[in-house]
C-alpha cells in the first residue's frame, strides 16, 4: 500500500472518529439530562456544531499535507512509464545500465510486494538508482566492451574515485531534472556506505598504504526499506550476472550471503526489516534470480526427420 493511500484511511479514520465521539458524547447527554424537548433539541445543535467545526478544522488543517502526498505520488506514477528525458538519455548512453536498471526495478518490485512495502516507490527509486552513470558509462563494466577497460590505465584509487562519483553525479542530474527528493534518497543511499572492494583489494596488493576510507562510498545507509530492497537488488544482480550459467544452488547462496553480508556491514539498520520479512525478501530475490538468470535444460534441436 502506498503512502498517499495510507494517509487517506488515516485520515478518513480520524473524521469518522471525530464524528462518532461527538454524537456519542450528545446521545449520552441527551439521555442523562435532557428534560424536556427543548433541551434536547440545544444538545444535539450544540454536537452537530461542535463535530461539523471540528471535522472542518481538521480537514482544513490536514489538505496542505495531504495534497503534498498526492502531488509527489502523481509525480512519482509519471515517472513509471520510463519516457522521462533522463531515462531515454540513459537507454542511449549508457545501455547495458538502462537494461541493468531495468532489472533490479523488477527484482526490487515484487520483493517489495512480497513485504506488503511500497512497490512503486520502490520501482521508480530503481529505475532512477545509476542515473549518474550517464555521465562517464565505459567506466562500468556493464557498459564496457568485452575486450576494452577503461580502468587498465588508473590507479585503483582513481578507479574508486570515479566509480563513486556516480553517486554524487546522479543527485545533480536528478535535481537539475526536477525528479522528486523521494526517489533522489534512492540515488544517494543504494551504496549505503559500502566498499569499492574490487578495486580496494587491488590497490592492498600494490601498496600497503591504501586507507579503505579512500574506496568507501559516502551514504548515509539506506533510510527506509525500499530503498534497502534497491541496495540488496541491485548487488544480487550485478554478482549473479557475473556467473556464466549460475545454477539454482549458486542463486540461493548468493543471495544469502549477500544479505547477512549487508546485515553484518550495518547497512539495513535502518529499513525496518524484521526477521519474518527478511524470510520473504530472500523467497522473492530467489525466485526472481532464478527467472532471470538460471539455464533452463536445453531441449534437442529439431532434425529434418521431425
Ligand atoms: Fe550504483
Ligand atoms: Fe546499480
């Protein structure tokens, strides 16, 4: 369920309430003390101003807040269709993130679903995560061609530098853009404050000087649970994608791995996952996984003679 919807029950719940309290308190009134017609007739005006004031007061005092969430979720509903500007630049410039991107939102999505959390917010989040990749795309492997890397020529920590970068150069992009600070968290937070380990490994090698502050993404840590779901979907995409033919029980480690890792790092801290959700999340990154990547058995080739 979405947040705009949640805050209308609330809210709807909350005049209802107001209005059942007031006649509640009038025929409770009018049972004790009312002598005659007259006097009741002056408590019942007297609840139905009251509960009337009351209820318009509250839905006068609430529209700004209400409307605010109905403005950001039409917003947000705009940007599912992926025909946004920055999104075609991205499925141009930087194909193999737009397809990358493309499936994490999926991923990303029916986990959401699983756990009852908001699924469009989260596919939009998605879709919007590498929108910084635009910016320099041959320095990600997913854009790279087989045999060419851009990074043969850097120091790791050069490496690292600009592969963070696309960080900091998506929330410019974003805002320059207009997109709303809703999915932006997304851009800013699906790193968390995790480790280039690829090339911080790289650069222990050659130098026993190397800090890890160097090669550490700047956060802060996912801050709702969406946006944690984005984090873990887009590691288990990324590493299962590097196996050539994964295998049912390669996808089931990983993805467990995978998120004990960003368990132990600190990095879920603040989603508000619980145990059971947890449970579910792994159910539905397996599934997907396996729907995506794992080999189906390959049927002979039909001859001639069939
Ligand atoms: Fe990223
Ligand atoms: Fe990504």
């Amino acid at each position: 369920m979405n947040k705009t919807l949640r805050y209308g029950i609330v809210l709807a719940a909350i005049i209802t309430g107001i209005n059942l309290f007031f006649s509640t308190i009038s025929y409770i009134i009018i049972l004790n003390i009312s002598q005659n017609a007259f006097t009741e007739l002056f408590f019942i005006v007297l609840a139905a101003i009251l509960s009337a004031s009351l209820t318009t007061y509250f839905i006068v005092a609430a529209s700004p807040i209400f409307k605010e969430y109905l403005t950001t979720f039409r917003r947000i509903l705009r940007l599912e269709s992926l025909s946004h500007p920055l999104m075609v630049r991205l499925s141009h410039e930087a194909p193999g993130t737009y397809h990358h991107t493309l499936t994490v939102a999926n991923i990303a999505a029916r986990a959401s679903k699983a756990i009852g959390v908001d699924s469009l917010l989260t596919r939009v989040g998605a879709y919007y995560h590498d929108i910084g990749k635009i910016m320099d795309p041959d320095f990600y492997v997913e854009n790279q061609a087989p045999n060419k890397n851009n990074h043969d020529d850097l120091l790791p920590q050069e490496s690292a530098k600009i592969i963070i970068e696309h960080v900091q150069k998506g929330i410019e992009l974003a805002k320059e853009n207009h997109i709303p600070a809703e999915i932006i968290n997304f851009i800013q937070q699906h790193h968390g404050t995790s480790t280039v380990n690829y090339f911080y490994e790289k650069s222990k090698q050659s130098t026993e000087s190397t800090k890890k502050a160097d090669f550490k993404y700047s956060g802060p840590k996912p801050q709702s649970t969406e946006i944690g779901i984005v984090m873990l979907a887009d590691i288990l995409e990324a590493t299962v994608r590097s196996h050539p033919n994964p295998t049912v029980q390669e996808i089931r480690e990983t993805v467990n791995t995978i998120i004990e890792q960003k368990i132990n790092e600190g990095q879920l801290d603040n989603c508000n996952l619980t145990a059971k959700q947890f449970v579910k999340l792994r159910r539905s990154f397996i599934e997907s996984l396996n729907a995506i990547f794992h080999q189906r058995i390959q049927y002979p080739k039909k001859t001639a003679k069939n």
